[in-house]
C-alpha cells in the first residue's frame, strides 16, 4: 500500500518517529503487542530488538525496530502502535523525496504527509507536517504504480 513502509518487512529494519515525548518502555510494549512477540532494548535478548531515543521537533521521540518480523506490513504495524499510543507515527514512504513520509494517525489513517527535516547532535529532528499535495519540490505526487492516498490531490 505504501511502498517502502510496506515493502519487505524482512529486511529487518524499521525507523519511525512519534509526535510525542514517549517512555521507551511504553513504545515498546506497544510494539509488543501489536506484533504479539518480545520487545526488547538493544543489547538484551527477544524475538525483536527496539531502540528508543528522544530528540527536538515536532517528533521527538526516535524509534529504532531491528529484527522487523516476515509478513508484516510496516505501515499496518505503525498504524496499530499509533492507535494503541494515542500519538501520530511518521515513517519512510517510498518516493526519494526525504521530505516525504507516511503518517499513521491515532485513528487509524494513514495519509501521505511532508515534513521538515533538522539534523542535530541527537538525531534528526522533523517539523511542520503538511499534506502531501504532490507540489512540494521532488515530491513524486502519487504513491506506488500512481495510486492516490488521502492528502493527495487526484
């Protein structure tokens, strides 16, 4: 459905940022849950390993999923971690566009969204998020093979 955040769940890895100051702890029995195996921070021993840091931004919570299962879409699983936080999920779309990410909303949705992106000492930071209008400089409009996704104009 959305390109890279759906594409081979077995590569392994997942980077999302979350709209808010969240405990590592609580991300990842978020996580937990949603994919019904074992969380755990990096350097401990579980079925998936989870690293949890904080930033600046409108996104300041950092999250890291190594060991991201076979079989599950990473949009569907952000949407669920999304829904069980309460708080918005941005992760990679599929397009070159830096700017450009998925944002899972606490009810669910998934929309194709752009973002400011700040590099710090922490980490990167992302601010003003907007709609995906297919105007943003480099923005490729439409999502995989020209499917439109809410926030996009037809």
């Amino acid at each position: 459905m959305f390109g890279m955040a759906d594409g081979d769940p077995a590569s392994g890895l997942w980077n999302w940022a979350l709209g808010n100051r969240i405990d590592p702890d609580r991300v990842r029995g978020a996580l937990a849950g949603t994919l019904d195996r074992s969380v755990v921070p990096l350097g401990d021993h579980g079925a998936i390993l989870c690293d949890v840091y904080h930033v600046g931004g409108d996104f300041p919570t950092l999250v890291d999923v190594f060991l991201a299962p076979a079989g599950v879409a990473e949009a569907t699983a952000a949407s669920a971690v999304s829904v069980r936080l309460g708080e918005a999920v941005l992760l990679p779309d599929d397009t070159l566009d830096p700017t450009r990410y998925v944002l899972a909303e606490p009810d669910g949705t998934l929309r194709l969204v752009h973002v400011d992106e700040i590099e710090t000492d922490d980490g990167t930071e992302r601010r003003n998020v907007r709609p995906c209008t297919g105007h943003d400089p480099g923005c490729g409009g439409a999502g995989p093979g020209g499917k439109q996704y809410p926030g996009q104009l037809p």
